[in-house]
C-alpha cells in the first residue's frame, strides 16, 4: 500500500479506489478485489479502468470486464492482448480523459 500511496500522491486525479492485496479476497487473476473495489465505489465495469503491470493483472481486468491500461514502469511485460500502456504514471490522466483535480 506504501508504493501505490506514493504513486497516487502525484496524479493529478482523484481516484475512488485503490486496492491492494487483502486476505478477504482471492488473489489474482481472480477479479475478487476488483469487483469489491467497484461495490465500494459505487461504479460500473464501463466506468472503470485497472492500472496494471504484470499479465495476472490484465486477465483479473478482463475477468472483471474492466479496461485496463498497462504500467510500463512496473516489473512485467506488456501482455499482447494490451491495447492501453503508459510509460509513466503522469500519462495516466490523459489516457483517461480527465483534467487536473
């Protein structure tokens, strides 16, 4: 939770939730976190994107029926499939057509 706080801390966005590895839900590519995540937020799959980096991360998404953008600047490849990358996270706003917050 302390990298992705650290990573969040310098969009210029909000976001309405952020989740990390929790024992309650089985790990990926099971979409268990992102599903909550959604409940929580209130928020459809159309209305939501996953940032990820890692090949378990895109399958969780498309599990979930969410878009998913890969994080270039994470530890795995970008899985073939992959429409959406973003070599830093200050592209991420852009990619999902918001402004400053």
């Amino acid at each position: 939770r302390l990298r992705s706080s650290s990573i969040i801390a310098h969009l210029p966005v909000e976001l309405a939730q952020v989740q990390t590895p929790d024992p309650r839900y089985r790990g990926k590519p099971a979409p268990d976190h992102l599903l909550a995540a959604m409940a929580e937020a209130s928020t459809d799959p159309d209305q939501t994107v996953f940032v990820g980096d890692m090949d378990v991360d895109f399958e969780a998404a498309s599990r979930a029926h969410i878009d998913y953008v890969h994080a270039a600047w994470g530890y795995g490849k970008r899985p073939k499939e992959c429409e959406l990358s973003a070599q830093h996270f200050s592209q991420l706003p852009a990619l999902f057509g918001v402004g400053p917050r």
